[in-house]
C-alpha cells in the first residue's frame, strides 16, 4: 500500500535525526525552514508514487530510449477522405493540409499520408467471387459463385443495363477474388490512383489478407498476366503502396510534397491502397477479362449495354476468408488517408528560454506530441538524441521525457556553446480528433492543387491518443525483444518466413557447413513450398519471392551464417 505524504514527512524527519544521531547531535526539534522543506519533498514523493502506472511508463519510456527502440509519443487520429475532380487531372501531394468542423464545433486540420493522382476515372462495377467450401476445404469442383456488389453506386449508364444482385454460377478457379472495373481513364490512366476497399468490422481474414495480397491489371487479352501483377510494398500510416512484379521501363517518379511525419499504422490501416506509375504500353484495357463472359451476360440483363473497354483489377486472395458479398461494404477510387498532425516550429533561446521546453499538452503545451521532425542548433549541426553514438565532436543532443524537451547545447566551431536551436515538433490534439465525423472535412486549408477539386471524409476518424499507454508500451517493448528480429532458432525462421508470405505453406530448414571463399561456413538452406495456383505468374513471383525472402533472413541471420532459400510447388 502506497504511504500518504503525512506518513512520508514523518519518515524524512525520522532520518533526519537518525543522521544527526551518527554524527553525534541530539535534538527533537527540526528547524521551520527544513520542515517546510519536508513537506514539501513528502508531497512531491507522494504525487509521484501514487500515480503508479505513469511513473512505470516513464521508466519503461527510459528504458526504450536508452536501448535505442522507437519513442511513441501521442497517436494521431486518421480518417479516409474522397476528391472530386472536374479537371482532367490533379495530383494531391502528401502533407496536403485538409480542414473540418468536428463535432463538438471549432476547426481542426488533417493532413495526406501519401501523394495520389486525381482524374476524371470512376469505378464502373466491383464483382466479387467465391467458391463454395466442402468439409471445411476448397469444393472438388471449379464452380463457384460471381455477384455484382451490392451497396455501390452505379453510373447511370451501367444502371441502364438491368444488373441484379444475386449469384451467378461462374469457374474462375478455385480462389476467392475481387474484380473492380474502372472506366472514363484518361491519358495518365491509372498512374497513382489511390483506391479504399472499406471491410466490415467482422472480416478479419480479409482484412489481413489485403495488406498482402497480390493485384493484377487483364491485358489489352483480358488476361491476367505477368506484366500486370501488382505486388503490395509499405507506405505511411499502415497503407500500401503497390508496385509492378516486372518493372516498368518508362516509370516516373511522383511528384514531392511537404514532409510528412512516418506514422505507425493507424485505425483504417491496409485498407488504402497507391497504384504505380503506369507507362504507355501497360495502359491495358479489355471489353471482359478472361472468364467473365458468361457470368456478366447472366447479372446484366442487356450486357451489351455495359460491355465496353476498360480497366479490370482483380485481386485473389486465400480460400479462407469471409462471404466477400458481405465483408466489403465499399469500394472507393481517388480517395487516400489522412492523419490529425500538424507541424510546430519554434527557436529556443538558451538564455531566455533555458534549455528545457514543454512540448506536449499535459506540460502547458497547445497539442501533443507525434514525433520529433528536426532539430538544428546555431551551427547549422542537427541535434542528436541523447543515447545515439555520434562522432562528431561538439554535437547538440537531446532528450523528450514526461512531456519536456531538453536540449544540450552543441559547440560553435570556435569551441563556444551555441546560442539557440530550431525545433521542429510533429503535434497532434489526440484524441480530440476523433470528433471529426462523416463528411465534416470538407475544404483545403489552402487552394486546392486545381481548381475544381473537392474533398469529404468518407470515414469518420478515429484512432487518436494522447500518449502511449503502459499496456501498449509493455507490449510494444516485448515485441521488440522478441528473437524474432535475431533468427537463432528453428522455430524463429519458420515464424519469420510463414509471416513473410502466408501463401507458403511448408518449411524445411537444413543446416550444413559448406565450403565458401572464406572457408568453411555454417549455411541454413532452406526450402519452402507454396500452391502453384495462388500466383498469378508463378515463374516470375517465385523468383522474386526467393530474391526478397533471402534478402530478408540475410539480414537477421547471425553474423557468421549464411542462408540459401529455394522454392518447391506443391
């Protein structure tokens, strides 16, 4: 039980005497001034202790930064916003400010995860495909089931073709998947477009199954080859960034933006995703991808009045995942996330402002703290955090705890201390941007790219915190001690690699020695084995599957092991 600061006073002038005792004074009496001294040292005490979780997550804070693990501060809220474009095209660039009016009123400011490309492009339909399952595993058949998602609004002229709803036998294999139509593409086609596949709360499997899964574009054939799979990299705030299997020669760079801080995943994580830039000759467009014909000719009544060319995506996941019909609600083109972060910029004064500055809300600050941006000191010399080895001599450091950013001065190139740093914070209000509802956000803080470019939040934005909790950080600190990200162990490398690709179904790991340039070393071969029929262009993802794979355990493997992947179908 926790001492009240009656109890802690008592106990400080207990010791007191005790040391006056040692040192051969006896005396009851303690002076006024030491008294209040006491009290207040007691009340102190007390406020710390009885706040038993903050002081653990400071400590545990303490801990993290000292071993070098990544600082979480305050957590911003995201949302999911969707641009309208009378242009022929714009491009909205990441850190592109977006202000709304929450709910409990004022204003507030968001701010664009990634950069995506705007045009006149819609989606003309999403189709989903499911095949049925027997005693838990795939049907023996190839038949399975093709229906138009229901809950999406159609273009007119697509309603003029009599769609209906309901499934329509259809043998596109033996894997789920989803086909989005997309029509109205200009000369940049697809280049850049962001897509949002909303999932209900319940679809867990697909939801994981999308941060990994593969995409493909049918060919100008309506196939689905290996020049247009589309394969899911990493991008800000939990998104993802699709890129193309076999390199486009005429790829082009997108265009930059303002600095955006790097944001851990947020609430609609894995459900954004960028496509690639897209050169002339993969700019495919089809009347029906390969297989489709008859089903579409069974859900639209008159399907000449929808055939007509388009871009088709499609993509495949795990037979083991939701009723498709019911776990996607939506499907949104030209739409991205957007994070409640703002960027705070202020110049500390040694001597006027001292050296420790409160950053965060809970230490008199306006908002609270995201992420250090940057940090310069007089001499133009960026500040380092304190733990961080450096041989630079004469360097700024600094440290963030409790709220509080203290600097340590770096030195001037004539030995003298610096007189003031740039600090340069990523702030965020918390959890007050989870106030910001459906279609609240509205407007740009600034003109829009182009004119004629409208925005709206299509989610509400949630996710917002005004620190790391001692759960999340313990947790947190026990992932990153895991041996996981040091692969000693048989059973670490078949966790790492069955986490790498879920589609790989077998492991096998022989350790050897082998004979090499600098004589003999230890080797884990190591052989995986995947179902041929879930990659789209089997030869080519396989290779690039072992290529990123052995890049991959290179990278954890002790010092003194090399590793050998290969890749066996089964």
């Amino acid at each position: 039980m926790n001492s009240s600061a009656a109890e802690i006073d008592l106990k400080l002038r207990d010791d007191f005497r005790r040391y006056l005792r040692e040192y051969g004074i006896e005396s009851t009496l303690i002076d006024p001034v030491l008294a209040v001294l006491f009290r207040t040292l007691a009340s102190q005490i007390y406020a710390l202790s009885s706040d038993t979780d903050r002081l653990r997550t400071a400590l545990l804070d303490e801990l993290l930064e000292g071993l070098g693990f990544e600082r979480r501060f305050a957590h911003p809220a995201q949302l999911v916003v969707r641009y309208g474009c009378q242009a022929d095209s714009a491009y909205v660039s990441a850190g592109t400010v977006l202000s709304g009016e929450p709910e409990g009123g004022g204003r507030m400011s968001f701010a664009t995860d990634y950069g995506i490309s705007v045009s006149s492009a819609r989606i003309a339909a999403t189709f989903v495909y499911q095949c049925p399952l027997e005693g838990g595993r795939p049907g023996a058949g190839p038949g399975g089931e093709l229906r138009l998602l229901s809950g999406i609004e159609l273009p007119a002229e697509n309603l003029r073709a009599g769609p209906s709803y309901g499934p329509v036998p259809a043998e596109l294999g033996p894997h789920p998947a989803i086909y989005i139509a997309i029509e109205n593409l200009g000369p940049t086609h697809l280049s850049r477009h962001g897509i949002f596949l909303q999932t209900s709360p319940e679809a867990t499997l697909l939801a994981m199954q999308l941060e990994s899964e593969n995409w493909c574009l049918s060919s100008n054939n309506g196939r689905f080859e290996s020049a247009g799979v589309l394969r899911p990299h990493s991008l800000n705030a939990g998104q993802r960034q699709l890129q193309w299997l076999k390199p486009a020669d005429e790829a082009v760079a997108a265009p930059g933006g303002a600095e955006m801080p790097s944001l851990p995943g947020g609430f609609w994580r894995g459900k954004c995703f960028v496509l690639p830039s897209m050169p002339a000759q993969r700019h495919f467009l089809c009347d029906i991808p390969h297989g489709l014909e008859a089903p579409l000719r069974s859900i639209f009544e008159r399907p000449g009045l929808f055939l007509r060319p388009r871009a088709w995506l499609r993509i495949q996941l795990d037979v083991r995942v939701e009723a498709l019909h019911s776990a996607i609600s939506a499907v949104y083109l030209h739409a991205q996330s957007a994070s409640n972060v703002e960027c705070s910029n202020q110049t500390v004064r040694f001597t006027e402002n001292g050296t420790t500055i409160p950053v965060s809300r809970e230490t008199g600050g306006r908002s609270f703290l995201v992420a250090p941006l940057s940090i310069a000191g007089e001499s133009g010399k960026t500040y380092l955090p304190e733990f961080q080895p450096s041989f630079s001599p004469g360097v700024g450091r600094y440290r963030l705890h409790q709220g509080y950013l203290t600097l340590i001065p770096g030195k001037m190139p004539d030995g003298a201390d610096e007189g003031y740093a740039n600090v340069r914070l990523w702030m965020t209000t918390g959890a007050s941007g989870n106030q910001m509802g459906v279609a609240r956000l509205q407007s740009f803080a600034k003109e829009p790219p182009v004119r004629g470019l409208s925005v709206e939040n299509i989610t509400a934005a949630a996710g917002g915190s005004d620190g790391e909790g001692l759960h999340s950080a313990r947790r947190r600190f026990s992932e990153a001690l895991l041996s996981r990200q040091r692969l000693l162990t048989r059973i670490d490398l078949e966790v790492s690699i069955r986490s790498f690709d879920h589609r790989i179904t077998r492991i096998d790991v022989h350790p050897i020695l082998a004979r090499s340039a600098r004589g003999l070393r230890r080797l884990h071969r190591i052989t995986v084995m995947a179902r041929r029929d879930r990659f789209t262009a089997p030869e080519e993802e396989a290779r690039t599957l072992v290529n990123d794979l052995h890049n991959f355990l290179a990278e954890r493997v002790p010092l003194d092991v090399d590793v050998n992947v290969e890749l066996a179908w089964t």
